[in-house]
C-alpha cells in the first residue's frame, strides 16, 4: 500500500524574510495608557509615607471597584498566575545551550512550550546567528524572534494581547519581559529595556504573541494549538515554496524527542514516562506514555518510536547505518513505513538493521503478539504495541494532533488497526510478533 497521505517536500524550508503578519485585532489596543497612568502615580506616592500611599490607594481605586464591581488586572504590573509550562528543554537536542535557559523561562512564564518558542527562534533568526536579524528588515521585523515594529510587517511589538485561563488579562508585548526575573547573562544582551534587539525581551514578546494568534490561550503542549499559533505568526500556515508552520512544528517535536535521549548516548535506550496498567497512551505531545506492567522491551519500543515521533515520511529513509543509532539520523531525512517499525524494534534490540515490509512478514513468530504485534504486507507494514499504534499513513484525524507534516511515523490509537486494514489496497496483512512479546 502507498502511504495515505503525500509527504511534505523538504524539512527546513528557507528562513522567511519577511516578519509576522500585522495583527489587526491588538494592533489597535495599544494599551499605553496603564503603564503610562502606573508611572505618573508612582511618582506622585513617592513624597507620602507608606500610611498615607496606602490611603491615597484606596480612596484612589473605590470609587472604580464601585462602579466595575471588578478589577482588571494588567500583568504588567504583576507576575503571571498560571502554573506555566510543565515542558522544559533537557540535553540531547542542537539548542545552543546559552539559550536554553531563556527558552524555558519564557515557557514557564507565559505557559508556551519552549521547544515551540526554540523552534520558532531558529526559523526566524538562526538563533541570532543570522546578522541580517540584528536590524528591521524590508518588512520592518527584527530581532532573536523578529517582532515588527510598525511597517508592512505590522506592529506586533506594541500590540496588545488579551490573555484567557489563570492569568488572564492584558499585556502589551514588548512589555512581556517583565513577568520574569531577566537572566543574568546571556547572548546579546542590552542595556535599556524594553529593546527589540534584546534576546530576553524580543523572545518573551514573542511567547505572548504567540498566545494571541490562537485567543490568548496556553500553548503547553505541541499540539493543534501550537500548530495553529504558528500559523497566525507567520500570517499563514504555508506560503509558496514555505511550508512554515509544519516545518516549525515537525522541528520542534524532533528536538523533544531527541531530548528524551538520555545524556551521553551510547545506545542507551531513552527514558519514557509511564501509566498504570497494561495498555499505553498518548500524550498530547504525540508521545507514548509506556504502561507500567509492561515488560522492558516493551516499554524500549516505544521510547524508541517516540524518538522518530514527528519525522516526515520519506520512501526508503531510514535504512542506512546511520538511521539505526540512537539518535535518529534518517538517510533522506525521514522514514517510511517499514523502516519506522524497524528503527523502534531496533530500540529494543529486537532488530539488528532495518528491514523493508515484505522482509517484515517473515520476522519473529507468527500470529499477533500479547504485546507487539507487526502487520506487514509487500506494500505496507505497522505494528500495535500494547494497545497502540506506531503508523506512518494517517487513520486518526483530530486524534493526536496536529496532522502536520502531512504523514511520518506518528502513535495512533488502537481502534485505527481496523480502519488501516480495511482501507489498504493490498488487502491482507500478515500478523507477526517478537518472540515473547
């Protein structure tokens, strides 16, 4: 069978030129009343002692908690009140390390998973390596994540985005740097704030700017709403010739799972998170969580699939030496379907180099398996490892998200076995297992 869905062409499209798109719903709310209205009190207060400031506040503020009955709060002024991402960068991935800690600070901060905002960064700017990011471009964007300053690109670094969940409120995004401690050092760092050219405050900005493109919500996981969000910051999900938001998207996600890796390499197999029982799951991340009454080698194969979680489909990648380390380095740049079972069998040690589908219909024993079992045909082949699914053709849409690249090895639930039997063009598949399993 061929794969159900056509593969994105190329990985890592050319960087844009051209910064985000104008955002005309926050461009017009530039908000620079309340940090205005903030200043002039403070310095008012500043000649009362710490009785009569507080008097003054109060006989201040009644009169509008009165008539509002609420008080809005900018965050501005205040630290955010969510949780803030629970993802944070770990060793393992091409993240210069002087910026990681940037990364998932500003994910902690403003709730945005920082592999998102990592990606988002190289996409725009090399990681700064890029000296034509230093200054406003044709576009009049710059900048370590290229925020625009007001000309065709629009004028994201004054706009204001209104925030939903626990910290919801108004913020104005060049203002956003100040909802966190600054770090003490870091690469282009300036001295006056807030400066677009300044690496903290440009990527904070942008952690709020992304919220804005998908309603103000929380962008933890690198999900439908990531993909979505870097959609609305490049002003299209895909332009001719840039297919931006699965590329920064599809990056993203392979650096989470090459952070999965456990340091040093070595062909270690990579630690995976756990759920009770027998039957494993999804995350929102796209990740398998390996059941806990699972044997080892179980739980190997799906660590070893989530490393190539994300991986655009390639015919005939994967089948070089290279492709079967730990750390996946695809020949073509990608997998195919045959080759994406190999790689997570070789995880485990239960495959010593890739095989194609119909080499697959004679591996390890016959018949399904109590915990992996291989369908494998002279077109197609798959495998369900303890109750799901490691497919590289698409049969669970709005399942685990986003749908982008187009097709690649992804986990998928159970319940799509059936549907990706009934709807191969083949027909039969042969049921194999590895010994024990």
């Amino acid at each position: 069978m061929s794969e159900s869905a056509v593969p994105i062409g190329g990985c890592f499209p050319s960087r844009r030129i051209l910064g985000p798109a104008p955002d005309e719903l926050f461009r017009s709310e530039r908000a620079t009343t309340p940090p205005r209205l903030a200043l002039i009190l403070f310095h008012s207060f500043a000649g009362f002692d710490v009785v009569n400031r507080t008097v003054l506040l109060v006989a201040v503020a009644a009169p509008f908690v009165a008539v509002a009955g609420v008080v809005t709060v900018v965050l501005l002024l205040t630290q955010p009140t969510g949780t803030g991402s629970l993802t944070t960068i770990g060793p393992g991935s091409p993240i210069p390390a002087a910026y990681v800690p940037l990364f998932n600070e500003a994910g902690r901060a403003w709730d945005v998973n920082p592999y998102l905002l990592a990606s988002e960064a190289d996409q725009e700017s090399a990681f700064y390596t890029d000296t034509a990011a230093h200054t406003p471009n044709s576009a009049d964007c710059v900048g370590f994540v290229q925020l625009c300053l007001g000309g065709a690109g629009g004028d994201s670094w004054d706009s204001t985005v209104t925030l939903v969940g626990p910290e919801a409120g108004s913020v104005v995004v060049k203002d956003a740097y100040r909802a966190a401690a600054r770090p003490s050092s870091y690469p282009f760092q300036t001295s006056s704030h807030p400066d677009f050219a300044d690496t903290w405050d440009n990527l904070m900005g942008a952690a709020v700017f992304l919220r804005g493109k998908v309603g103000g919500r929380a962008i933890p996981n690198l999900d439908e709403t990531a993909y979505q969000a870097a959609c609305g910051y490049f002003g299209a999900c895909s332009t001719a010739g840039v297919a931006y938001a699965p590329t920064v998207l599809t990056r993203a996600r392979q650096w989470a799972s090459e952070s999965a890796l456990v340091a040093g390499g070595g062909g270690q197999p990579a630690p995976i998170g756990t759920v009770s029982g027998e039957t494993a799951r999804i995350n929102g991340q796209g990740q398998a969580l390996a059941p806990s009454g699972a044997p080892a080698a179980v739980q190997e194969i799906l660590a070893g699939g989530n490393l190539i979680t994300g991986f655009p489909y390639v015919y005939g990648g994967g089948y070089s030496a290279a492709s079967e380390t730990t750390r996946p380095q695809p020949n073509g740049g990608g997998y195919d379907c045959a080759s994406s079972v190999s790689y997570a069998l070789h995880a485990a040690g239960l495959l010593s180099s890739a095989e194609n589908s119909v080499a697959l219909e004679s591996y390890g024993s016959s018949g399904p398996g109590r915990w992996v079992t291989i369908y494998a045909n002279n077109g197609h082949a798959f495998m369900e490892v303890a109750g799901i699914v490691l497919n590289t053709a698409w049969y669970a849409p709005r399942v685990i998200e986003p749908q982008q690249p187009a097709s690649g090895p992804r986990w998928q639930p159970g319940s799509t076995v059936a549907l990706q039997i009934a709807g191969d063009s083949i027909g039969t598949f042969t049921e194999r297992h590895p010994p024990g399993l």
